[in-house]
C-alpha cells in the first residue's frame, strides 16, 4: 500500500492510503457492512476472509442479541487474525435517497465516537457506502470532511491517527484534494 498525504486536524493526523485496507497496522479498521452484519462482498469480504472466521462468528452473535445494525449505527467486534485489535462495523446510505447524508454524518459520528470510547490511537476507514450500496461519492467526500473537522478540530483524546483508504487511488485521491483545500 501507498500513503499519497497527509494533513493534520487539530492534534490528529490524517493519512490517505491506497491500497488494501486488511493490511493496515491499526488499532481499529472500519467495515461497510450491511445491516445483518453477512460479510460476503466488496471490503466485508476482504475483512471477514483476511482475518478469519471469528469476525463472523462474532458478527452473527452479535445480530443475535442485539438485532440488526441500523444504517449508520455502529457494532464492534474483534479482528480475528488481522493486526488490528477491533473491526467497528457501520452500515452506509444506499444510494442517493433523501436522508442519506444524514444517515452517513451519523456512521462518522458514530465511528469517531466509539473509537475514542475504546481508547484506541489509530483508526482506518475505507469509502463506507459508495461500492455496493451505490452511495454518491461527492456526498461521501463532503460528509467525510465536514464531520473529521467538526470532531477533531478541538478533540483531546487517544486517537491520534485516522486512516482514510481504498483500493481505488482515484477516490483516495479526491478525498485528499478535498481535505487539502478545506483544513
Ligand atoms: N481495502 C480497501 N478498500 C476496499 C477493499 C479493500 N480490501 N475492498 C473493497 N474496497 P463496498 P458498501 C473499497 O461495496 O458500498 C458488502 O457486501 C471499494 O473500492 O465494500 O458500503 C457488505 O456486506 C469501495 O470504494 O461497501 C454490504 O452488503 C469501498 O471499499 C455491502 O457490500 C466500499 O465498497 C456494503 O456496500
């Protein structure tokens, strides 16, 4: 994988990367998931078979208690063999519906919120709704923005690293573009 930049929100680093996110020696790593937490596809996939058969099994425990995750709530499980030590599930927006920026400002809220909760350093997000589900990148990229700023301009906290990475540069890259030209 490759950095391509970084800039700084208050006392927080965030790093762009393109590349496999599975990879990444974090604390915790993000997962688009869907709302009954079945990790088939796209970086669920990739995440559920690069660390194994124990973030299933623990996503299935954790439908079974809890019910299904709603779009932009948050689950966390741990990471099977992966490095990292927690996978924070969210579920994004499907698609360009009315509603659904909010629904994607609450999965940063949510993410950035439980992150700190669990006291973690480092996080990685991958492009959470805007593969399968079909949600606007152009929304992704402004809602991703406006909420890394408003959480992190004045955070004091343990998360000192927040990791935005995907497979495909050129959405890595717009997201960069759009960081450097508003922090
Ligand atoms: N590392 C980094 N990014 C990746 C990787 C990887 N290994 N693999 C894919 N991506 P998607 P969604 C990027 O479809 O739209 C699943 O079936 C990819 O380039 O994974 O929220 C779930 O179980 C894209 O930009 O998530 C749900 O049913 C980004 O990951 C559904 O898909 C997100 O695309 C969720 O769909």
């Amino acid at each position: 994988f490759e950095t391509i930049g970084s800039v700084k929100v208050g006392d927080v680093e965030i790093r762009f990367i393109v590349g496999d996110i599975t990879k990444l020696d974090v604390d915790a790593i993000v997962n688009a998931a869907n709302s009954y937490l079945q990790h088939g596809g796209g970086v669920a996939g990739a995440i559920s078979r690069a660390g194994g058969p124990e973030i299933q099994k623990e996503s299935d425990e954790y439908v079974r208690k809890n019910g299904p995750v709603p779009p932009g709530g948050v689950a966390v499980t741990g990471a099977g063999n992966l490095k990292a030590k927690y996978i924070i599930h969210t579920v994004g927006p499907i698609g360009d519906k009315e509603g659904n920026d909010e629904i994607m400002k609450k999965a940063f809220e949510n993410i950035f919120s439980k992150a700190d909760e669990l006291a973690i350093n480092s996080v990685a997000i991958p492009f959470v709704g805007t593969g399968i589900f079909g949600y606007p990148l152009e929304n992704f990229i402004k809602v991703c923005v406006d909420e890394t700023l408003k959480f992190f301009s004045n955070y004091k906290g343990p998360i000192k690293l927040v990791v935005f990475c995907d497979i495909d540069s050129s959405k890595v890259r717009k997201l960069l573009h759009s960081f450097e030209n508003s922090s």
